[in-house]
C-alpha cells in the first residue's frame, strides 16, 4: 500500500495497529521525503492511539521533527513526555545541533541526567561542524577526561577542529590518542589525519603519516594531492596524482580540481591541458562547478585567455568564482577593458573580484583607474581586505603621489592593521606602506612605520635599505643593514642590492667592494647580473673604470645593456673617451636601436669639444633609423599637474613662461653663466653656438619648470 493511501486512511480512522512499528516505518519515510504535513498527519493520529505515551514512538517523532526542521513541534513533544530515556535527550540534542541551536543545545546537554558517547559525540561534531572550533575541542577534552570511549566520530570531529584552528599541537596530542586506541589502522582516520596535518602546514607529517597506512581510498589520496597543491611543491602533487593512477584509483572531481589547481600555481599548461582532455572524456566531470571553475583559474594563470574563456563559456552553472577567475586571467594577459568588462557585467562580486582588478590595473600601469576602484568599493561599503591596501599603497607609490598615500596610510589604520604574522598575515601591508613612502621621497615616514611594526620580516628590513640608499642616505641604509644582522636577520639578493646602492650614493668603494665580497663568504649568495652592475656602478663613479671593465670581463654571465651602460655614464662623467667608445660599441651590438649610447657617447665628444665627432655621431643615428625620444618632466601645483616635452608649445601660460624664461637667462648671463654644452641634447645636427643659445621656443622641458613655480614679491 502506497505511503500516502496509508497516510489518508490514519486520518479517516479506519486503520489501527497492533503495534507501534508502522508508525515508525511511516515516520522514517517522512524523513525521506521530507513532508511535514504527512509527519503531523501521522503524529495526529498517534495520539489518538494507545501508543501516544510509548517511549520509542516519541523518540522517533522528536528525531523526525528535527530532521524535517520544525524544532517547535520537536521541543513541545519533547517537553510533554512523561518519560526520557538517553534515546530521548540525544534526539532533541541532535535536532537542536542540526539547525544550529548551539545555546540550547548545551543547556539540554547539561540537564541530561546521564549522557553516553553519542551524547558526547553530538557536542562535538555540532561546535565543528558550526565553525566553533574551540568549543568542540573543549567537550573532546571532557568526554576524554569524563572516561568515554573515545571512537572515530570522536577523533574525526576533533581533527576537523583543528584543522579549522591550524592547531598543530593539540592535533599532535589527538593522533597520539589515535596511535594508542584501535583506530591507529583505519583508513578513515589515517584521511582525517593527513587532512589535519595538510590543513596545519605540515607536509612532512602528512606525508609521513600516508606513507604507513596499510590502506588507502580515494579520500586518502585526494588528501595527500591537496596537501601539496595548498602548501607546495606544487609538483609534488603531480607525482602523488601519478602514483595514484598506478595504484588504479580512480580519480573523482576532487582529485582533478586539486591536480588543475597545482598545474595553475606551476604554470604547467601542458600537464593542465592532459587533465582537461580526461575531464572532457568523462560526462560526469563535465559540468563540475569547482572543476569546470580551477580549469578557468588555471587558463588565466597561464595566460591563455582565449581557452580560459572558451572554458567559461561552456560551463552550464557558473558562480562568482569563475568569473573573477577570467577579471584575473585578462588583467594579467594586460586586456584591463576586457576585465573591466567582465567585472561590470557580474551578477555578485565579492572582495576577491575587486582585488583582482584593482591589481590588473596596477600591474599594467593604470595607476589613477586603481586608485578610482578603491574609491568605488569604498562606496559600495566593500570591506577592503589585506590584499587590497597592498595594490591601493603600490598604486600611490607607483604614481608618486605622497598626499594620496597618506590618505591610504588613513584607511590602514582604522581597518586596526597591525603588521604582524598569523592565520592572515598583514605584514607585507607595512611593507607596502614603507616602499610607498621611500618611492614618494619620505624616508622619515618609511621609518617610523618600520620602527612601529609588531613583527618585521626580511622585506620590511629591504624596504628601509633600499630606500634610504635610493634617496640618498647611504649611511643610515648600511647602519639598518649591520641592526638587521644583529637581528639574526638573513640578508638575501635584494637587500645586497640596496647595500651595494647605498655604497655607490656614499662614494664608499672599499666598503662597496668587502660588502660584495661577503656575499659568498658570509652570507653563503652568489652575485646575481644586478650585483655585477652596482659594483660596476660604485668602480665608475669612483673613477676606477679600469677596474670596472676587468669585473665586467669575469662576470660569470653574458654582460647586459645596463651594466655596459652603467660603464659608459661613468666614461662620460670622468671624460675617459677611448674606454667610452668601445663600451659604446659593446651596447650598440647588444641593442642597436636603443638611442641612449648614442646620446652617451655624443655628449663625451661635446664636453671634449669634439663636435666633428659629434655630428658623425648624429648623422649614424640617422642612417640607422635610431630616434630619441623626447625629455619629459612634469610638476604638480596645488592638485593641477603641468607636464612639458622638449619644444612644447601647449602650455596655456607658454607665453607668460617664456617671457620669464628669457628674463632669467639675460640675468644668469650677466652673472657670468656660461651654458653646459654636453648637458642638453636636443637630437638635431647644431653646431657649438646652437647648442648654447638655444631659441626661447625651443628650451628644455627642466628650464620650463622654472617658470610656473610660484615666486615671492
């Protein structure tokens, strides 16, 4: 007889029961299709019945009531019974825990009179299942104290907490209780175990702990691929996906979303596209949200736009992963209209969304349109994350722009950042704000947000040094390097980077050359390209150009253009024009059509006096098809930026700058001024008197400066 004609003829009255069975099976298909009309229909004529006092037919209307989510049906059957037993109490306990009723549940736990292990066992998967992890631990610890047997759900609720905690000393304590009951062998709670210690970043333990197990499934495997695609290598995780297909287990959408998402952080295309050829021969892998979601990812990390969105286009459900997934993939393939495009057009966004693009336009310059979406998700009442203040303070530093900065600086600040390590780490946000800071000139800035750090890191300790050697403070970048070492600090290649610099700005060629030095006797680096090129730039300034070109000559590397151009600026401040000319030569093979040796080398002959030279120079410049491009400055007066090129001429107030130009040069002459003939280069052939009196509508972009500064009366 079909459930519902039974249910029909419990209504009419004409059916009983001898027993309270039937109206068990009944209440359990209830559960099954979850009607709660049919259970109340049941329940109505339970208590019209002679089994409307029985123990277990109330058991079971309490536990299908909480299945079916009316707790108030549940409580008030609960509260009218005449007699509990433990069955009772577990059942509301479960129902209340089910629909996260945690307050109630604890106060029911504790009125209980004599609580078992599932009693137990409920509290704690309830408070982790609901993300209170420490509450779950704290009723794991009393049920072991309390003398219960502890059994797997126990053990797997209390792993999952601390997993969720990133608690790797109590979840060391619990596989000590594992290794010691009769669960040491089982493969569910060797999968917990491996999770637990892949959740807490301990791969070696993970590993260590799937290596002894007699036996594994999926789910053990799947823990292992995940633990090394989340806490690297990342190739590892390839390796342990082979092992698994050897082992002939079958891989499930987990495994491939896992396997996918290693392939993306290794830039693996060709390993990424093998697992999409198995994902598209499968049906039922097709239409995955999370895989069809880590291949867009992968794609777009790839920088194959064009099949990241032939991937997205082809998913039947997409969600606001996959299509931050794609603002991500076209920001850094540098198609930031098409991001914003695709941003414009999402139905949800979240965090992660605008963090993407603000980045893609960071990352491609678009510094100003960065700076507009931080104002944009402002409005939205978006609450910014880390990550976003990261790419927001980059954007400032990037631009220049110290006032903007510091309103940045503003925003870090009520956000309660604090710069130090943990879960969500925010150092790197005051390391952000110390390389923003020395970029926009202010060091002491820098320095005091350095000093007011709760932890610093080794980029923060580069940060300071490389921006005190960059502007110019040599002496306080290497005092910071010897307080990093007394830190117990590792200095790695960038920061020798900025000791090397600050020893080039100071003029301390013996110090420069023991720092490099140190390099491989102390500090265990080898000199990288850039190193070669600071000492190169230290020997040439100090004069010692002989020696610069014999350190260019055992470079262990091919030699670049900017080291080969460092070499010729110091030819050119020290005059040296036989030298100059060959280093000239050196970087014309290297990049024939870059202007720059030209120029170099054309202003040596001119502050030689050699302008025959100097228009040979020129006129090969011609023949070779080499431009230089133009001198650009700009200035910022009161929020209006003023830009100007070499011979501008669209300056509204061009005339009124040129008026004072002129008045400024007749008074430099009169005080005995004599122009710098090898200073300005303006790129036409000019003989000796035209590059020193140069046509009022013609003046350099830096004189131009002059002008609109704002002058005293």
């Amino acid at each position: 007889m079909a459930r519902h004609d039974l249910v029909q003829k419990l209504v009419v009255g004409d059916f009983s029961f001898h027993n309270s069975s039937p109206f068990a099976k009944l209440l359990d298909s209830c559960v099954k299709s979850r009607s709660v009309r049919d259970t109340r229909l049941i329940h109505a004529r339970i208590v019209k019945s002679q089994f409307s006092s029985e123990v277990f037919i109330q058991n079971r209307l309490i536990d299908v009531y909480g299945k079916c989510g009316c707790l108030d049906d549940a409580r008030r059957v609960f509260d009218r019974m005449l007699q509990r037993n433990t069955f009772t109490w577990n059942s509301i306990i479960s129902a209340l825990i089910r629909w996260g009723f945690l307050h109630e549940a604890v106060q029911v736990f504790g009125s209980m009179p004599e609580p078992d292990q599932c009693s137990w066992n409920s509290m704690v998967s309830g408070f982790a299942q609901h993300d209170r992890f420490d509450e779950a631990l704290q009723y794991f610890s009393k049920m072991h104290r309390e003398n219960f047997v502890l059994n797997e759900y126990s053990f797997g609720s209390a792993l999952s907490a601390c997993s969720g905690l990133i608690d790797l000393k109590m979840g060391i304590q619990i596989h000590a209780l594992v290794s010691k009951s009769c669960y040491s062998s089982d493969v569910y709670m060797g999968s917990a175990l491996v999770d637990m210690y892949s959740k807490c970043g301990s791969v070696a333990c993970a590993q260590r702990v799937f290596d002894r197990m007699s036996e594994r499934n999926r789910v053990s495997w799947n823990s292992m691929i995940t633990c090394y695609e989340q806490n690297g290598p990342a190739n590892e995780a390839l390796e342990v996906f082979v092992k698994m297909m050897d082992c002939g287990i079958e891989p499930d959408e987990v495994t491939l979303a896992s396997v996918v998402s290693a392939c993306a952080s290794l830039l693996a295309i060709r390993e990424g596209l093998q697992i999409h050829a198995h994902v598209v021969k499968r049906d039922k892998f097709r239409d995955d949200l999370v895989l069809g979601n880590a291949l867009v990812d992968m794609y777009a990390k790839c920088c194959k736009i064009k099949e990241a969105r032939l991937v997205f286009d082809r998913m039947p459900i997409r969600n606001v992963v996959s299509e931050t997934s794609l603002v991500s993939g076209y920001a850094k393939a540098g198609s930031v209209k098409d991001a914003r495009l695709m941003f414009t057009n999402m139905m949800e966004r979240n965090v992660v969304s605008w963090n993407s693009l603000i980045a893609g336009y960071t990352q491609n310059g678009e510094n100003e349109e960065a700076l507009g979406l931080f104002l944009l998700l402002k409005r939205e009442s978006i609450w910014p994350t880390h990550y976003t203040f990261g790419n927001l303070l980059n954007a400032c530093a990037n631009l220049s722009e110290l006032q903007l900065g510091r309103q940045a600086h503003g925003h870090v600040l009520k956000h309660g950042f604090r710069f130090q390590s943990g879960e969500e780490s925010d150092i790197f946000v005051g390391n952000s704000l110390i390389d923003m800071y020395v970029k926009c000139g202010s060091v002491e800035d820098g320095s005091r947000v350095f000093v007011n750090m709760v932890e610093r890191d080794c980029v923060s300790w580069n940060a300071m040094i490389v921006g005190y050697a960059q502007n110019g403070y040599g002496t306080e970048a290497l005092q910071i390097f010897q307080k990093m070492l007394l830190c117990g600090e590792k200095p790695d290649h960038i920061t020798m980077i900025g000791v090397l610099c600050a020893c080039s700005h100071g003029g301390l060629v013996e110090e420069g050359r023991n720092y490099f030095h140190s390099m491989r006797t102390e500090h265990g680096l080898t000199p990288l390209k850039d190193h070669y090129t600071c000492m190169v730039d230290i020997l040439g300034r100090a004069g010692c150009l002989d020696e610069a070109k014999s350190l260019i000559d055992t470079m262990p590397m091919q030699p670049d253009a900017v080291v080969w151009g460092s070499l010729l600026a110091a030819c050119k401040v020290h005059k040296n024009i036989i030298l100059g000319k060959y280093v000239a030569e050196k970087l014309l093979e290297i990049d024939p059509w870059n202007s720059g040796p030209y120029v170099l080398l054309s202003n040596i002959y001119a502050e030689l006096g050699k302008w025959r030279d100097v228009m040979k120079v020129r006129k090969q410049m011609r023949q070779q098809g080499v431009i230089k491009q133009p001198g650009c400055s700009w200035i910022k007066i009161q929020s209006d930026l003023h830009v100007f090129m070499v011979k501008d001429k669209r300056h509204p107030q061009r005339k009124e700058m040129y008026s004072l130009l002129k008045m400024l040069t007749e008074q430099m002459k009169r005080a005995g001024y004599v122009p710098d003939a090898g200073v300005h280069d303006t790129g036409d052939e000019q003989s000796e008197s035209e590059f020193i009196s140069c046509d009022k509508e013609e003046m350099p972009a830096d004189l131009l400066l002059v002008s609109i500064l704002p002058t005293s009366d």
